[in-house]
C-alpha cells in the first residue's frame, strides 16, 4: 500500500495523485496500530514463538514510520500544490484582461499608424502633380486635414495606452505584468515613431 501511495505521489505536483496518496495511506497507521497491540498482547503466550512475534512488532513500528513520512510529504506537498493552482487561475484571468488590452490597443494603434501612411501617401500626391497648382492645392489641403487627424488619432492611442498601463497595476500575476508592460511599450514606441 505504501509502495502504491508512493507511486500516486509522483513528485507532488499533482492534487489528484495527493489526495490518492493520503487516502491510500490514511487508515493504515490505526490498522498497525491494532496489530501492534494484538501482538503485544499475545507476546506473553507466545512462548517459542516470542521471537518470531517481536520481528513482526519491529516490521510493523517500520512500516508505520514509512506511513507516517509518507502522510507528512502528503500534506508538505498540499500548501504548495493549491498554491501554484491559484497562482496559474489568477495568471489564466490577468492573462484574458492583458488580451483585451493589447486588442484594443493593437487596433488604435494600427488606425493611427494607417492615417499616417495615407498622409504620407496624400504628401506624395502635392509633389506628383507637378504644374497643377488646383490638384497641388487640393493635395496640401487634404495632406493638412490627413495629418490633423492623424496626430489626434495617435494622441488617442497613446492615452488609451496611457490607460492601460495604469489598469496593469491591478493584475496579481508578476509574469503578465511584466508581459504587458513590454507589449504596451512596444506600441508606444511604434506610434512614437509614426508620430
């Protein structure tokens, strides 16, 4: 039984293999126990068998040792095996907000940066249209009003940015954080450089 608890043990990562373990192992100290005391009992009539009965006694105070190790790594290993539970669910929930974030960041950033090239485009045009000073005229315009918009745009952006740098505080999970904080960076830099 021991042998079997152990090997549902494994390495103590698992909260099925411990609860296995600890049920496997649970009864067997009261068991030994009264076998114990049974052969305690009948040592005084054993007579020639005494010898043979102390040997048992001695097998059972090991096997009881080895129990109760073994219940005690059980529940060492409880604590630790909740623990990076919660910590992978709360990773899982910061992970979900931190993919929502980057979404709607991504996508601000990405009309910001595609207002850019138009501008840059419309720019292209001013030079393009050589002596026609209507079509040039028009292109300045329509450059002027593409570079408002997209200057506001980027502003947007990097106040949604802004935003979501802030709600990153609240996450419990040190490892997202640090995941959003790169990403959030990233397109700021990227709309930095667009801007």
């Amino acid at each position: 039984a021991v042998e079997h608890a152990k090997s549902a043990f494994g390495d103590g990562s698992s909260m099925e293999g411990l609860d296995q373990a600890e049920q496997m192992l649970s009864s067997l100290p009261v068991g030994i126990t009264k076998v114990q005391a049974q052969l305690a009992a009948a040592q005084g009539t054993a007579g020639a068998l005494i010898g043979e009965v102390r040997a048992k006694l001695a097998l059972l105070r090991t096997a009881l040792t080895t129990v109760n190790q073994e219940l005690t790594k059980v529940k060492i290993a409880r604590p630790k095996v909740l623990q990076v539970q919660k910590m992978q669910e709360v990773e899982a929930r910061d992970m979900a907000v931190l993919d929502e974030m980057i979404s709607d960041a991504g996508e601000k950033a990405n009309a910001a940066e595609d207002l850019v090239e138009k501008t840059v485009i419309t720019y292209d045009m001013v030079e393009a249209s050589g002596d026609d000073l209507a079509e040039a005229q028009h292109a300045v315009e329509e450059t002027q009003k593409l570079a408002a918009e997209s200057q506001m745009t980027i502003k947007e952006a990097l106040a949604v940015i802004g935003r979501k740098m802030v709600t990153i505080k609240n996450f419990q999970s040190t490892a997202v954080k640090e995941k959003a904080t790169v990403e959030l960076n990233n397109l700021r830099v990227k709309l930095r450089d667009a801007n």
